[in-house]
C-alpha cells in the first residue's frame, strides 16, 4: 500500500495522497455531513453552557511507520491552543485556519 512503483501510481487511499515526493503540497479535506456538523457544534456549545471560553487545541499528526503498522502519531509540543470567547467566534477560527491550509494546496513553501 505504501510503497513506491515505477509508474508513480496514485493510491486510491486518501490518507497517502499518492506516493510523487517531488510533487507540491496536497491538501484534503474530508466532506462535512449535517449531523457531523451538529455534533460539532454542540461539542463547541458546551463550554458556553458552563460560561467558560472555547478552548481549541490544533495538533500535528503525522502519518508515519509505527510498530510495524502504518498509523497517525502526534508530534510533542506542536500545537496552537486557542481560547475564543464564544462558539461563534471559534467556528469563525477553525473555518479560517482550514480556507488557509486549502489555499497551499499545489505550492512549495520555502525557507
């Protein structure tokens, strides 16, 4: 599944995003259901309830070799914590931070 042919075949799995390393930055992003997206709001709305902030940690996972099977493992001490007054303003972050990571999709970054 995750090894390199000499045609440079694309893998059906959207995990692996087909197995070119020259090629740009790939970026996808899974379709988002209703019910999805109620159960999400309602996880965001839950901090409200209490008359606390919405807290929202983004973390890096990377898809990777562990333990002889092919898994996603978090990086240490690489993520963003935000804290955001209200749901509504937290839905407005995670749809801005996702707008920017789709807009790499098909460049190279530099150093």
């Amino acid at each position: 599944m995750h090894t390199s042919s000499e045609n440079g075949r694309k893998s059906s799995n959207y995990l692996t995003f087909g197995l070119d390393k020259d090629s740009p930055i790939a970026v996808k992003v899974p379709t988002l259901h209703a019910d999805e997206q109620a159960q999400n709001r309602a996880i965001l709305g839950v901090a409200e309830i209490l008359g606390r902030r919405t807290q929202i940690r983004v973390g890096i996972e990377v898809w990777c070799k562990w333990r002889g099977r092919w898994r996603y493992k978090r990086m240490r001490a690489q993520h963003v914590t935000l804290s955001c007054p209200n749901p509504e303003q937290a839905e407005l972050v995670i749809e801005a931070f996702s707008r920017f990571l789709k807009s790499l999709d098909g460049n190279f970054l530099a150093p």
